[in-house]
C-alpha cells in the first residue's frame, strides 16, 4: 500500500503536485476536454482545504525541450481558477531568480502552477539536476498524474527521491479500479480486447488467464488469432510476427480453462477506406481481397449474451475500425451492452473511452481510466515506475 496524501501532514507544507494536465486543446487553445482537470479536483481541494501551499506541475503534449507557446500551460491555469474560484498565480519560468520568493510568501491553501515542464531538457531526461531544481520549491511531493506513471521523468520519477512523497487520489483511485479486477475480481470476470496492436494486448491476455473466466477478443487483433487457427483472413491486418505466440496463449488457456471467444462473423471491405462498399462474411472465410473493419451482428449478439452474466468486465479495445462511423457499429453496441450490465466494469484505451463517451454512458461505467499506456502496463502484470518510486505504509 502506497502512502496517500492523507497519510500526511501537509499543513502549512509546500506541496509539489504532478498532475496530468495534458488536456487536448485546439489550434486556438481552447480546451476540447477538461476531464482531467476536473478529476484532479479532489486532491487539489483536499490540499486547500488542509492548508498547505500548492505548486501544481504537468506536461502539455510534446514541445521536446523547447518553449513552444501553442504548449503553454497558462489557459489550464485560468481554467483551474475559474473552475476553484480562486486566483492561481503562473509561473512562466520557475528556475528564474524571485520564484523562490514568491514560493516562500505564499500562505496556506495559495495554490500556483508552473509552465509546461516539458519546455526543459531535463524533464524527459529524468535529470537529476533538473529534479533537484523542482524538489528545491518544495517539502513534500504528491504524485497523482496516472497517465504519466509508466515513464521516468524528472517529474514523475527522479524528483521522489528528493522529499517525502505520497499518491493522490486519482491514483489511489486508478490503483483500487485495477485491484478489484486484477487481484480479487468477482467472478465470472470477463475481458474484451480489441484495438490493432496484438503485441500489446498479447501480454495482457497471459497476465490475466489465471483470473478471467472468458477472454473476447476482436477488432484488428483477432485476425491475427484466427489466422493462428488456420483461419482465411485475406487482406485484414496481422501480425505475423506474433502468430507463434498466439498458438501459445491459446493452448495456455485450454489448460487453465478461459474460454476464448472469437468473432464469428466480420463487415469487409476491399479499401480501407471509411465509406468503402461492405461485405459479410462468417469469420476465417475472408475472400483474398478483403479485409475485415467490423464486427457482424452474430458476434454482437453472442458477445453480449457473455456480457449479460459477466460480475466483472474489462474492455480495452475497439471491435472495429472506430475512426471510421460505417465500422463503429460493433464497438458501439459492446459499450451499450458494457453500460447495461451490473457488472464492476473497467474501460480503458482511446478509443473504447471514445464510445462511451460519445454515447454519453460514461456514468454506466464503474471506473474509466485516465491511463491509456500506464493502464496497459498495469494489466500486463508490469509495474509502473512513478508509481513503485512513492514510499509505502
Ligand atoms: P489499439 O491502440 O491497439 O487499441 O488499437 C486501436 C486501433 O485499432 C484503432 O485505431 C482502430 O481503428 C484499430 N482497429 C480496430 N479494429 C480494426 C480492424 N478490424 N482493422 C484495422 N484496424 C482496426
């Protein structure tokens, strides 16, 4: 168990809180979605409310060690604020001369946040030096940018090692999701991936065989499964690369007992192309030219029919190419059938977050993480170093 922010006194401390503000924004700078912000809520607000004094830091996309002003963490400050009705001074460059002082007049609950850390060399390259620069504001540091945890920057990472730390509530949030299906999930716990990077998600399924009850896998990933069974998947994507270690996770849950279910039935096209003329066909019995985009109807309904008894469900992944609205059909109907169902239920990754979101059934979701690669790692059994750096109780 990871020492939370709870755990501390942090009344009148300097608090250095790494969150993930790496929020999509458009050309004009507006933000598109401010879902993180609003889920960070909680621990800023517990920090206020605690008096201590708050320096909050992120990253904002990849400005590669350079001040790029369209990466500019400022409209997220003023954002905050509004949503905090509370003035939150910005400082547009923290190494300068006078931050310390503005820093050491702040009084309890003052809350300040810095410009993108990533307009420094040294974030990426977990540079002890930078680390030291942004532990020297602080007496206490607080973790709680998930999405981040899996690399090691200076940030989320070297920094731990320089002041007393502790998770936030998101990530305590994050982890006790995951625990509940990784460590104790009620059963019958089924996992549906989809998606296209059958590397990924190979390594996800050998980690979870001894806890699932059924494995669904479709979208892109699946040809490269049912073209291990000797299946026909003409021109669909596959990895042939990965074809032997298909063989071995199947016959891995033949002897553990996980039932694999496969599509039964694919919606081709001979272009990938998003109004391309379709054709259906029963899975593994491609026609050479085609490639399959989709999900057909059986596979919906035989894929929700396991859903409908399922306690516990996880869902990375879309069933088809969701970018394109003719072949979102089948990722649309899983995530209805995912809200419906009583089951504790995880949705992680861009796209199977995208359809519930879209469908606006977020709400029906137990817990959508905030983490695409970190909650991969976390379900390949890997841990995830910003994480594993926080001191334990
Ligand atoms: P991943 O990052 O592995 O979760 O993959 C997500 C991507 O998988 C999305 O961009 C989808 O368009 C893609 N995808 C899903 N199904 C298919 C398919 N049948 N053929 C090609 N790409 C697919």
């Amino acid at each position: 168990m990871k020492v939370t922010v709870r755990d501390l006194d942090v009344k009148n401390k300097t608090v250095l809180l790494r969150v993930d503000f790496n929020l999509p924004m458009d050309d004009y700078q507006n933000i598109i979605d401010d879902k993180r912000v609003i889920l960070e809520l909680p621990t800023i607000k517990y920090l206020i409310e605690n008096d201590a004094k708050i320096i909050i830091c992120s990253h904002l996309g990849r400005p590669e060690g350079k001040r790029v002003e369209k990466y500019s963490l400022r409209p997220v400050c003023k954002h905050l604020s509004n949503l905090l009705n509370k003035e939150i001074q910005f400082i547009d460059d923290f190494t300068k001369k006078g931050v310390k002082q503005i820093v050491s007049n702040m009084k309890p609950g003052d809350v300040v946040m810095l410009e993108n850390l990533r307009f420094y060399k040294g974030e990426e390259e977990n540079d002890e030096n930078f680390a030291k620069k942004l532990a020297s504001l602080a007496d206490i540091f607080v973790q709680d940018a998930f999405a981040c945890t899996h690399r090691k920057h200076a940030s989320t990472y070297a920094i731990a090692k320089l002041l007393p730390n502790a998770i936030g509530f998101l990530i305590q949030n994050e982890l006790e999701a995951f625990d509940k299906i990784l460590v104790n999930p009620e059963k019958p716990f089924v996992a549906v991936l989809g998606g296209a990077k059958v590397k990924d998600k190979l390594p996800i399924i050998e980690n979870i065989l001894d806890k699932v009850d059924t494995i669904i896998i479709a979208g892109g990933m699946s040809y490269t499964f049912i073209k291990a069974l000797d299946g026909e998947v003409g021109n669909s994507i596959v990895d042939e690369s990965k074809i032997d270690y298909c063989k071995k996770v199947l016959n891995l849950a033949k002897q553990k007992g996980v039932k694999i279910e496969l599509p039964c039935d694919n919606i081709a096209t001979k272009e990938f192309s998003p109004n391309a003329k379709i054709k259906k066909f029963n899975s593994g019995f491609l026609d050479k030219e085609y490639q399959g985009m989709d999900i057909g109807k059986k596979s919906i309904k035989k894929f929700c029919k396991i859903l409908q008894s399922a306690k516990t469900i996880l869902w990375n992944g879309p069933v088809g190419v969701y970018e394109f609205k003719k072949f979102r059909k089948g990722t649309i109907a899983l995530a209805k059938c995912i809200a419906k169902s009583n089951a504790y239920s995880i949705i992680g990754g861009g796209d199977s977050v995208a359809s519930v979101k879209d469908l606006h059934i977020e709400h029906k979701i137990s817990h959508i993480s905030t983490g695409g690669g970190a909650s991969l790692e976390l379900l390949q059994g890997k841990g995830l170093p910003g994480i594993e750096i926080i001191n334990d109780k």
